[in-house]
C-alpha cells in the first residue's frame, strides 16, 4: 500500500513539475524589464556577496543591464571595534538571447565590472584595499519558473586584472594579479529576476 501511495506521489509531483515548466514563456521582448537579485552561490548569501540591477529589453531577445553591489564589514568584540571595511561593485552589461525553448532561453551577457573594497584592522592597525576590473562575458540559462519570475545560472569568462595593498603605518605592499579563463573573482552566479512591462 506504501508503494503504490508513493508511487502515486511521484506520478503527481513529476506531472505538476511539467505542467509548470509548459506553463510560462520566457520574458525577451521588447520593452520587457527586470528587477534582478544576483548572488554568488548558494552557501553564501548575504548583502556583500550580492548584486541588486535593472534590465530593459531594447528589442526582441537584446537587453541592457546595469548592477550594484554594496559591502559593509564590522566586527567587534565585547567593548573593542576588531574590522571596519567597506565595498563597491558596478557592473554594466548586454544580455543577447542565443535560443529559446520554453520556458528556458539561454544567453550570453558582454559585461565590464569594476569593484573597489577596503578594511582596516583596528588592533593591528593594518589597512586593506582591492580594486578589480572584469571585462569579458557571461555565459548562462534563464528558466522562468513562474509567471514573469525567473532563476538564472551563469559563469563568467575573460579578462581579471585586481591590485590589492597591505599598509602597516610607513609600510606598504601591493600585488597584482591577472586571470584570463573561466570562472575568476567575479565567477559564476545565481539571478532571480522579476519582469514587467
């Protein structure tokens, strides 16, 4: 009797799992837009791991995009501030629809993102501070599992370049480093975007 309640179970969920996927058509025409949420990962989501951006459709399956990002770090230990930092991210792109089958389209996105962050250590007295430049493109899907809401996977591929520096008082050391590939500090990502008209 388990068996065939279970079974049953499964019949319903993998039917309704169809019907929804059938049942919403992917948002790429013209004069569509989108409030997107972009976060690095599943295991990390908090307000420095993310993006908040605005997406217009300026023809059928083309679409321009813009995204920022904001960090804010503090931590303290009883009576004593241990790190102070801070962060910005801007990120501005194109979205180009290469195929659709509903309800997943996948795309590819040119972007240029430029990110800037700084922390200080206020027992050690050490300052921190990053700038990154990314140009290259991100490669992704885009399914609408609801109506006008939609999840999207993607991974970036091109040019990194980041400088970073250590200062201690009169002290002060700098590294730069370059990736070229795929994946790198601005990575892969998750997207939950809402669309209207």
């Amino acid at each position: 009797m388990n068996r065939i309640l279970g079974l049953i179970i499964v019949l319903c969920v993998v039917f309704a799992s169809t019907q929804a996927l059938q049942a919403h058509e992917p948002q790429t025409k013209e004069g569509t837009k989108a409030l997107f949420w972009s976060f690095s990962g599943l295991s990390d989501i908090s307000v420095d791991n993310s993006m908040l951006g605005f997406k217009v459709n300026i023809s059928d399956g083309v679409g321009l995009w813009g995204a920022l990002g904001l960090a804010m770090v503090n931590t303290s230990d009883e009576d004593k501030d241990l790190r102070a930092g801070t962060g910005v991210e801007l990120a501005l792109g194109a979205q180009l629809y290469l195929f659709e089958t509903e309800p997943v389209a996948m795309f590819i996105s040119p972007l240029v993102a430029f990110s800037t962050a700084s922390s200080e250590n206020k027992i050690s007295e050490v300052t921190d501070s990053e700038m990154g430049l990314s140009i290259g493109a991100a490669i992704g899907a885009e399914w609408w599992f609801a109506n006008n809401v939609s999840l999207s996977a993607q991974t970036f591929v091109g040019f990194q370049s980041t400088s970073t520096s250590s200062e201690l008082g009169e002290n002060k050391s700098e590294n730069n480093m370059t990736f070229i590939g795929i994946g790198g500090n601005y990575g892969s990502k998750f997207t939950l975007s809402f669309y209207f008209r």
